[in-house]
C-alpha cells in the first residue's frame, strides 16, 4: 500500500531549517515541518546527484515492501539509507521522478 508522503522541489536558494546530507551534497528542508509537505532540496555544484533526480521535482511515497514499487521500472537511484531506520530509492516513469520511501 502506497501512503503519500510528500513533493520534492529543487531550489538554488538556502532555505530555512537545512539539514545538509553529506553523502549527496544536498541541503534538504524537512517537509514534516511544512504545511503543503514540500522538502525542498539544494544541491552543491559538485554534487553526484545527476539526470532526472537533479533537475526534476519528485513525489515521495510511503511503502512497505520497496522491492515490489522498484519491480519492472527504471531505477534512477539504487535504494540507500539517508538516515537510520529509512530506505529510499527513485524512479523515472511518464517522464515524472518518483522517490518511494521504506522506514524499518
């Protein structure tokens, strides 16, 4: 089951509350604490973060069984942990950037 979580927004403008995530060289806005659940995220010129994931906004999805969301679409990003206890990984389908969220 699906549960919706909320909408990614690339900015190139420092936002408050950033929390900075070394590993992606993003600064990201926690969307729990914004009344429209939007994370805004602001990448650094160096960043690893390329393609659709990059330039496009998302929308984010609660799921408990990621391995089936991921099953027969085009996996942008590989699943990885941004934090303890939750597992994210995106996909690219209709041309729309997809991030699909499993917390332990």
């Amino acid at each position: 089951m699906l549960k919706f979580s909320h909408v990614g927004v690339i900015t190139d403008d420092p936002q408050p509350g950033e929390t900075y995530v070394s590993a992606t060289k993003v600064h990201v806005t926690d969307f729990a604490n914004h009344p429209y659940k939007i994370e805004y995220l602001r990448f650094e010129p160096d960043t690893p973060v390329t393609g659709p994931l990059r330039d496009l906004p998302h929308i984010a999805f609660e799921t408990d069984d990621l391995d089936r969301e991921l099953a027969g679409q085009e996996v942008i990003c590989e699943p990885f942990e941004p934090m303890p206890g939750l597992t994210v990984a995106f996909i690219l389908r209709d041309g729309a950037v997809f991030e699909y969220m499993k917390y332990a």
